[in-house]
C-alpha cells in the first residue's frame, strides 16, 4: 500500500515538472499578440507625435521579442514581449494624457 502511493506521488511529481517545462518552452503567442495589439492601439492614439519615445522603446521591445522567439529562447521572447505591451500602454496614457492637457 505504502508503495502504491509513492508511485502516485512520484507519477504526480513528474507530470506537474513535465507540464511546468512545458510552459516554459512553448511559444508565447498570445503575449506576441497583446503587445502588437497594444503598440496598435497607442499608434492609434497619437503616440507616434505625442509619446513617441516610450513608442519606440516598445517598439523596440517588441522587435527583441520576435529575434528571439525566431531563435526559439521562449522565456525571453515571452519577457521582451510583456515589456514591449507595458511600454505601448505607458505611450497610450502619455498620449492621452497630453491630449486632455491640450483640450483635444
């Protein structure tokens, strides 16, 4: 009975480090996608005249993340991806900002 249930656990062990790798080296599409989406809708917004240093910077970002998911370093694609969403939200608010200070 005792090793019955070391089986288990050991089987439970290994499935949750099979699923934790897996994570890992999946590609981080969906983080991909927020960031263009985000550096999108601040282009919208004016970003590019009114906030486009922090623009580019998640441009930038944006471009390191899809380096380097094409030489399949996941994590830091995944990483580089959610800084280059975090810097197009900053360029956003900075571009709206700046358009209620003007009256727009």
């Amino acid at each position: 009975m005792t090793s019955t249930r070391s089986i288990v656990r050991l089987a439970g062990a290994l499935v949750l480090l099979v699923f934790l790798a897996a994570c890992e080296t999946a590609p981080p599409v969906q983080e991909m996608s927020d960031a263009r989406q985000a550096i999108m809708v601040a282009r919208e917004a004016g970003a590019g005249e009114l906030a486009a240093a922090e623009l580019a910077e998640a441009e930038k970002y944006l471009q390191d993340a899809e380096e380097r998911l094409d030489r399949q370093q996941y994590r830091e694609a995944r990483s580089a991806a959610l800084e280059a969403k975090l810097r197009a939200q900053q360029a956003l608010k900075m571009s709206e900002a700046s358009k209620d200070s003007d009256g727009n």
